[in-house]
C-alpha cells in the first residue's frame, strides 16, 4: 500500500516555488519515497527519490525531514507546463517492487 | 536510448473482439508493471513480469485478461472479448532490475476504445 497522505490540489502561480507536501508517518528505515507525475493525458513521470538525505535533479529537490515521517517536493520555479497530478509513493525495502498509487495531489499553475 | 515504447497508442474494438497491447522496455530493464486507468480515475495496478515469469498478478481481472513477457520480444497484455468497461488507458512501466532504488519508466500508454 501507498501508506501515504497528500492534499488534494494545490494552487501556484507561475515562476514562483512550490512545495508539494507528503506525510508517511509510518515509514521504516528502508523505505524508499518517490514522486511521480501525470500529465492531462499522458503517462506518468519519474520525478525523483529518496531514502534519507535531500535529493536534488534537474527536474525538481527533495526534502526528507530528519524524522524521515514526512517529505516535500519543491519546484523552484512553477510553469504552466508542472501543472500535473503529483503522486508521493513509499515503498518497503522488503516488500513488494510494485508502485502502488494514490489519489496524489493536484497541481494547478496560475499564469 | 528510446524510452518505453508502448503500441499502439489508440486502439478500438468492438464488443467481443480481443485486444492485444505491446510494451518495449527500456533497454537493459527486465521489470515490467502493467496498469490500469479508467476515465476520470485513478493508476492501478494489473501485473508485474520479469522475463518468462509472472511476479504478481493480484492487480489482474480474473477473466478474460492476460500477460506475458516472453524471452524475446515486448510484452504483451491481452483482453479477450472486450466489454465497454475495459476502455481505459492502459500504462506499462519497466525498471532494472530492483525500481525502488532507480525509479521507474512509463511509456505514454495504449488508449482502448470498446464500441
């Protein structure tokens, strides 16, 4: 199971940072966290993911509270083209390899 | 280093008839997972394969749908006699050999329209 909690929808505007929230309150020490995205219409993207540290690509930064029982996606800078359904995902270390999704967040960018 | 490679992208099929969806990994990925979204709903989850053995199928309709990923070649989900439920966007995914430490591909999906 995804084992995660994330609010519905968000609002942005454009060129200005976003943090996606995500709580995983019972998340092991092996647990991986990864965030995906759907665009209208399309397949899902690979984002990125963690296991303990902050993570950063070019794509987006990952920010895992020392707790590890919560994480943040941030966007530095919010364009139209982020606006997506964004899923936080936990997976065990001993379980199962398959992604299980939620209902994830919603992603709106204003102009 | 094309990505995953899912055909075709739209398919229609009138009621009764078999649909057959392909998915190319990525090169050097052994892992597909194969999903489901229906209109205005969520990802889930049908099967994962490795080359020539089912992982996990606990996500597949116990009729009438079918997976396989042989030695050679994609691979492929089947729907025998579709019914206007089974329209929906169809999403495979591959990964190296354990996707919870890399991340995992998604192709852009298979469109089925039953009519």
């Amino acid at each position: 199971d995804a084992k995660t909690t994330q609010p519905n929808s968000m609002e942005s505007n454009e060129e200005e940072p976003v943090h996606l929230p995500c709580n995983h309150s019972t998340i092991s020490g092996t647990d991986y966290i990864h965030w995906y995205r759907q665009l209208p219409s399309q397949g899902p993207e690979y984002v990125i993911h963690g296991l303990t540290s902050n993570v950063n690509n070019r794509m987006a930064s990952l920010a895992i509270a020392e707790d590890r029982k919560s994480s943040t996606l941030i966007l530095h800078r919010a364009t139209l083209r982020d606006a997506a359904v964004y899923y936080c995902i936990r997976f065990s270390q001993g379980g199962s390899e398959k992604l299980v999704f939620g209902k994830g967040t919603k992603l709106t960018v204003n102009p | 280093n094309a990505g995953v490679m899912q055909n075709p992208r739209h398919l229609v099929r009138r009621r009764g008839q078999e649909a057959r969806l392909r998915c190319s990994p990525m090169k050097g990925h052994s892992h597909v997972y194969w999903y489901r979204q229906l209109p205005e709903e969520g990802l889930k989850f049908m099967v994962y394969l490795q080359k020539e053995n089912i992982i996990d199928e606990s996500g597949m309709p116990k009729e009438r749908f079918s997976a396989e990923f042989p030695k050679e070649g994609p691979s492929i989900l089947r729907i025998q006699q579709v019914v206007r439920g089974d329209s929906a966007a169809y999403f495979c995914a591959s990964s190296p050999l354990d996707g919870r430490a890399v991340g995992y591909t998604f192709g852009s999906g298979t469109r089925l329209t039953v009519v």
